[in-house]
C-alpha cells in the first residue's frame, strides 16, 4: 500500500474548500456564542463507554497504553452528557460546540467517515422553551452560513419507539423494520404485518405516505390508530408546530423519521435543503441520557449541523481544480 493513500472515506480539503468551511465554522460559533451560548470543547478519544454499553460496531474503537478500550467520538452530546455529570457545571445551561466526529460508513455508500459538525445543547430549561430556542438557534445558524432555501421537518421519537417496544420484535427484526422504513418499502411494510399482525397495522402500512402538510399528515395518522401513546405524540407535534409557526415558516412532518441517535426521547426535527440529499440540520429531546452517567433526568434539546452539507449546498457549483488558482 503507498504511504499516500487515504484511509477509506477521509479526504483531504484544499484552498477554498477549507477556508471557507473553516469560515462557516467560525462564524456559526460565534453567533451562537452572541446570543448566550457557552462553548465547550471536549476531547476527540473517550472511552468507548460514554456512547454506549456496547462497544459499536461503526466507530473508531482503539487501544491505549494501559488496554482500555478508546473510542474517537461519533456525537458530542453524549460527551456533554458526561460533563454535566461529572463536574459542578449548574443547569439550566446552554452550550456551543464545533469539531470533527467519526462515523465507519459502509465502504460502498461513499459517504465521508469524518464530518465537521457545530451544534448546541439547552440543558434544564422548560420544555416549550428549550425547544423554541433550539429552532431559533438553529435557523440563526443557517442564515449566517448563508443557505438560503430549507425547510425544518418533524416528527417525534416515541412514535416509532412505542410501535417497536409493544411488538416485542428481536434485534434482527428490529433492524429489518427499521429498514422497510427508512426505505419506505410500501410492500415491504404491508408483508411484515402480515408476518406480525398488531394493532398498529394500519398505521405502518401508511408510513410511506405520512410525511408532508403538518395538518394533513396529522389528520391522516390520526383516523389510523387509536392507542393513546401514539396520539399523545401527535397532539405533542401539533402544539409544538402551531406554537413555532411564526418562528418557522417553512415545515413539515415525516412520521417515518428514524432516531439518528438511540437516545431521543421526544421531538425530532431536521432540515433540508434542495441542493443536497442529507440533512443540513438533526437535532431532538433527549431527557434520559443524563441518566446513562449516574446523573438525574433534565429535560434537554440539542442539534448538530453538518457543516460538510451546508458548504456543498452553497458551494458545489463553484470551480475547485488542483491547479491552485482558488488559494
């Protein structure tokens, strides 16, 4: 193997490419910081156990001198999670960060195994409050990276976590619904509750189609289910919707919308843009990770903006050769 050759999915970035995403970065940080944001650093190797009780199978996982196990870090809210844990920091408390994160992607996908992310975690605040400042937050730090065109979509953890805890499904079926909705396999679906027939048969058949109008797709999900969880999550989604729409004028719902993270609780949002099929923006409530660190429960909201989205979307149609004329 030469000694030049890249590490499967690292790149390089030159010239523009690098000052402007560090410029995105920098600008990002310090809006956030304007506005009453604490930032934090924190270290790029943890112990593989602050993201999980299970050694993951997609991170970077090392041995240090003494044989512990090390992980480079794959979100940094798990690692303010520990923070606030393990130190006297006082909530409520609001923190800003930037930095790399590390994600083993299948070889074939051809996505980027490390990604610059800035994000924010509102921590001990009330609810309505935490959630509204989020979306503030981060509408704020797309303006200032400059994306012009994007919409916040919603949804709410519980609903699919509700559906897969009642269905008592194994790991493995877990992972295969998983991807019959991420995939929005509408066969795919309707074979499955015919293999494990539940109450909630009509509503993952209809999936696929729960996305879009705030108040149609929950109209619609609405005539599907009757168990109270499930409708406590949508009247949950539509206070939340009607209480920002001033504040988020362009929005949507995708009741399909998978927990990127394990430990979201409540509402889900991300956003989108027209140029870039990932999200520019995921973030979401996550009151029980503290837990995880021998801390008590604190009602939290957090996102994370991938910076890598936000340049290509603004970006991708400027000339990058490697003749060096864009230094």
């Amino acid at each position: 193997m030469k000694k030049t050759r890249l590490a499967a999915g690292m790149q390089d970035k030159l010239f523009k490419r690098a000052r402007v995403m560090y410029q995105i970065e920098r600008q990002i940080s310090d809006a956030l910081m304007a506005t009453g944001f604490h930032r934090i650093e924190t270290p790029t190797l943890e112990h593989y156990q602050v993201f999980g009780d299970e050694v993951n199978p997609t991170a970077y996982n090392l041995f240090d001198q003494k044989g512990d196990l090390l992980t480079l870090r794959s979100d940094v809210t798990s690692q303010i999670a520990r923070v606030i844990a393990s130190t006297r920091v006082h909530t409520p408390i609001k923190f800003s960060y930037s930095g790399k994160v590390f994600h083993c992607h299948e070889a074939q996908r051809g996505l980027a195994n490390e990604a610059t992310q800035a994000g924010v975690e509102i921590v001990g605040y009330p609810v309505q409050q935490a959630l509204k400042e989020a979306l503030v937050s981060a509408r704020q730090a797309l303006e200032v990276a400059g994306v012009k065109v994007y919409q916040f979509e919603f949804s709410h953890a519980s609903i699919l976590q509700l559906i897969f805890e009642e269905l008592a499904l194994s790991e493995s079926q877990r992972y295969y619904l998983a991807g019959l909705i991420r995939d929005k396999s509408i066969t795919g679906l309707k074979a499955f509750t015919q293999a494990y027939p539940s109450i909630f048969d009509s509503f993952i058949q209809q999936l696929p189609y729960l996305f879009g109008d705030v108040e149609e797709v929950l109209a619609a999900a609405r005539q599907l289910t009757q168990h109270e969880g499930l409708l406590s999550a949508l009247d949950s989604l539509e206070l939340l919707t009607q209480s920002v729409a001033q504040t988020v004028p362009r929005m949507s719902l995708d009741l399909a919308q998978l927990s990127d993270l394990p430990y979201y609780t409540g509402m889900m949002f991300k956003v989108f843009g027209d140029k870039v099929p990932d999200a520019f923006v995921s973030g979401g409530r996550y009151d029980k990770l503290f837990e995880r660190f021998g801390a008590k429960e604190l009602t939290a909201v957090g996102w994370a903006m991938d910076i890598d989205s936000v340049y290509q979307a603004i970006y991708d149609d400027l000339d990058f050769g490697g003749d060096g004329n864009d230094v």
